[in-house]
C-alpha cells in the first residue's frame, strides 16, 4: 500500500511540516519557502518534480492551484 505521507523536498528540513508558501504567479525558478518557519525548500520545478516522483496527482494527494489536498 501507497504511503500516505508526503516528504522528500516539500517536508521542511527545519520544522518538519509541509507548507509551502507558493506566489499565485510562480514560475519553475521561482523559489518556494515553507509557510510556517519561512525557511528555502528549492525551486517550484524542484518541488513539483518531487511531488510527481511521490505519486503525484496519481497518488494519495493532489496539487491544485498550489495546495496539496489528501485525495484518499
């Protein structure tokens, strides 16, 4: 069975959430931070590639408009 935990790169290393402060106009190179302790996660592209890499819109969530929601 499919984990049904998100990490890699859109865990913060620093306070171990996933919260991501994503701009309405991101870009691939736009760079992304964690919402709650501010801190650099990597690009927009990086943080996408992961997310697909972990099941993506395939998976346990769903990326929409920015947000990740549980789908399952």
């Amino acid at each position: 069975m499919a984990t049904k935990y998100l990490d890699h790169k859109l865990e913060c290393p620093y306070c171990l959430t996933i919260r991501l402060r994503i701009p309405e106009d991101a870009r691939p190179d736009t760079l992304i931070s964690c919402d709650d302790c501010g801190e650099y996660l990597g690009t927009w592209d990086e943080l996408q590639t992961d997310f697909e890499k972990q099941g993506g819109q395939n998976g346990v969530f769903r990326l929409d408009k920015g947000r990740i929601k549980r789908i399952s």
